[in-house]
C-alpha cells in the first residue's frame, strides 16, 4: 500500500521537527533496553535526539525525498565536521557547511539542496517551506501585535508566575486576542494554506489553537523551551537547556559515538514496515502522520506494527487537534492488540513544550488476553 503524497516528494517542508524530542525519550524509559526504534524523519531533530539512547537503533523513515536529504546532510555533517560547525549549520548559516560534505552525501540529495541553496542561508532548521511561512507570520505579529523587545522579555522569562502575570497584565491585549481570531479563522486557514486545509480542519479549531499557544506561554518555563523560541525568532536562545536535544554540547559524546545507529529510508510507513522482520522493532513515533491520511491507512498501519512489534512496545501518536476516540482500533493480530494508556498518554501531553502536535495517544502492544 502506498502513502498518499500531500507535498512534492523534493520540496522541502520542514527543515526541524517542532515535537518535544524529549517526550520521545521519557517513553523509551518506560521500555526494558529497547534496541530498534521507527520514527519520522521529517528534519530529523527526533531521530538524531533518540540515537543519543543507549543501545538504540533509529529507521528514520520519509516518503520525501528532500526531507530524508535534509536528514542525510545533517548526518554527514556530524559525522565529518563535529558538533560546533552542525550545529552552527543547524542554527544559522549552513552553505559553508553543506558545501564541504556536498560529495558525500546521495547524488539525489545533492540535487534537492543544490536547488535550496538560498533557504540554507538561513540555517538548515530554518531551510523549509513551513519555516518560511512561520517567519512570514511572525513578521506581521511584530508589525501588528507586540514588538520584538515585548516578545523577548516574555521568553527570557523563567518564572512561570512571572510569565503568566506578565501575560495577563501586559501581552493579552486586544491585538493580541484579535490576531488569535483571524491567524486560527477557517477562513484565514484555508486563504493561507489553500481548500485542503479547510476540509482538514475540526469545527473547534480555533478553540483548540488558542488554548495551546496560552499553554506554551504561561505553562511552561519560556526560556529553556527550544519550540517557542523557533516559533517566534526562528532561532534558539543560547542556554544550554533551550535546545532541542541533539544540539545540546551534554548529549554530543553518546551522539558521536551513536551516529552509526541511525538509518535514513525515503518510504512510506507501510511500505516500510511491510519489509521488516516480525517481532522486530520496540518504539513507533508515527508523529501526526495518522492525522491526515485517511481511516484505511490507520488500519494498514495498525496491522503491520502488530506484526512486527515486539511484545510491550510503545507507539507514540501525535495530534495537532485532539481525537475522541483512539486512533487505532481493539482488533488484534497474531494474538497481540494495542491498547491506549490514558494516563501515560496525559503524562506525555503535560510535559510536552511544543506548541503544535502536543495531543497524544500512546498504545502498548500487549497480547490479546
């Protein structure tokens, strides 16, 4: 069975992953010595944070080309210039650096990011198409709604009583509630991002986007949260604990040591999983994926984790809107089931930072009773 394709397979989309990596890695805790796990590849920020986990083997899995070279040019980059220079290359210019691993990695892949040499300008987590259009937005949110120096002096805050006073008292303002109604409007969404995202869109939207970006900016501690600070700068601030994972100096030994661990496959997920061995793989961080594929698909994939999972694996669904009913069915394969852990599912949710695709659904692969 073949994904279906909402974007170009050589347009890059996403040159970062804005999910909480760190999610990711509080659930392979739960797992006794995982070895083998499948994710997204997406910018490759889940993965490369994953491989940091001892003994873990990461498929980072895409049916976009560009995506996966996007991907395999951050992982040459580790590999051959270091930490300091990938990461700069991440953060901010990154020509320099693409030109020197340019010959080693896939000649597909040079001839996706030779065509992207203006978007590496900026950073190759700023490279995509969806970063493009956030920083067009957050133009006009400085133009319209609070200035950068405003915007700064809220996510350089640590104090969460201090971050939630200050937006009662200073950041709530009528433009601030007016730019909440038109950015999350049917009728903006779907001028923005064309008829499809209209048909996508649950009829509480608007509710829904509200009460996130309220949580991203009065829950949680602004200044070490990566995804915030992306969202409005396109840029992280410089404390240690404010980067994503994998970009963190901490992390860098078990990540140099590990890069070997991470496998780039440009597939779609049942394709995929069709071709691997039974009992094989221990986590599955599907991300949204299931949110705008249709029912079918959901069952394709549920058919081919159940077989080949191992017993007790974890399979991570996120949301950016949040689902009545789990996304996966109680039908069983080969004796096994998934089964929703609510409270694990809440757990994840409450300590997630991001401000997009923070609803989970988190399945245990158990055997049928």
């Amino acid at each position: 069975m073949t994904q279906p394709i909402f974007n170009r397979s050589k347009q890059l989309m996403f040159g970062q992953v804005r999910e909480d990596a760190e999610v990711d890695l509080f659930l392979l805790s739960k797992l006794d010595s995982p070895k083998r796990a499948f994710v997204i590849a997406s910018g490759g920020c889940t993965a490369f944070s994953m491989i940091t986990f001892p003994g873990l083997k990461v498929d980072a899995v895409d049916i976009s080309e560009a995506q996966i070279a996007l991907v395999e040019s951050k992982l040459e980059m580790f590999k051959t210039l270091g930490f300091e220079v990938t990461r700069d290359a991440c953060k901010a210019q990154a020509v320099a650096a693409y030109k020197q691993v340019r010959s080693s990695i896939s000649e597909t892949s040079r001839g996706i990011l030779d065509g992207c040499m203006s978007d590496l300008e900026r950073g190759l987590n700023n490279a995509g198409w969806v970063d493009k259009r956030m920083h067009q937005v957050t133009d006009l949110f400085y133009a319209f709604i609070h200035s950068r120096a405003t915007t700064t002096k809220l996510l350089s805050m640590c104090d969460v009583s201090e971050q939630r006073r200050f937006y009662d008292e200073q950041w709530c303002n009528w433009q601030w509630k007016l730019g909440l109604n038109v950015a999350f409007s049917r009728q903006f969404m779907t001028i923005a991002h064309g008829a499809d995202a209209k048909r996508l869109l649950p009829p509480d939207f608007s509710k829904v986007m509200k009460r996130r970006i309220v949580r991203a900016l009065t829950d949680v501690p602004a200044c070490s949260n990566p995804y915030l600070w992306q969202s409005f700068f396109a840029k992280y601030n410089e404390r240690e604990d404010a980067l994503p994972p994998y970009l963190q100096e901490r992390r860098w030994n078990a990540l140099s040591q590990h890069l070997s661990n991470l496998s780039l496959t440009c597939a779609g997920t049942v394709d995929w999983l069709e071709k691997q061995p039974d009992d094989s793989i221990e986590y599955f961080g599907l991300s949204n994926i299931l949110e705008l594929l249709p029912p079918d698909y959901a069952a394709a994939v549920q058919k081919q984790i159940l077989r080949c999972a191992r017993n007790n694996a974890i399979v991570c669904v996120r949301g950016i809107f949040p689902r009545e009913t789990p996304v996966f069915s109680s039908e069983s394969n080969r004796n096994r089931s998934l089964v929703i852990d609510t409270e694990l599912s809440a757990i994840a949710g409450k300590m997630d930072r991001s401000m997009f695709c923070n609803f989970y659904q988190i399945f245990w692969c158990k055997q049928s009773s």
